[in-house]
C-alpha cells in the first residue's frame, strides 16, 4: 500500500490542472511498469521453453 502513499496529497483543495497533471504522471508511469512486466514475461516464457 506504500505505493499509493502519493493519493494522500490529493484533496479538495487541488486545482483541476494539477490534479489532471498527476493523474497524467500515473498513467506514464504504470505504462512504463507495463511494458516492463511485458518484457519479463517473455524473457521468463523464453526460459521456460526446452533447450533445442
């Protein structure tokens, strides 16, 4: 839950564009931890197959 520490900063006070800024740098930011969970998974896949 440490991960999410970030959403105890968002209030009412927030402005929208701020508020849409940080929501911006989330989704960046799980994109990227995305494409490198892809990328594991195929190196782990390419493991796993029987050497020929």
């Amino acid at each position: 839950m440490e991960l999410l520490s970030w959403m105890k900063k968002v209030d009412g006070s927030m402005e929208k564009t701020d508020l849409l800024e940080l929501i911006d740098e989330m989704h960046g930011l799980i994109n990227v931890l995305l494409l490198k969970n892809k990328k594991y998974e195929e190196i782990v896949e390419g493991l796993k197959e029987p050497a020929k």
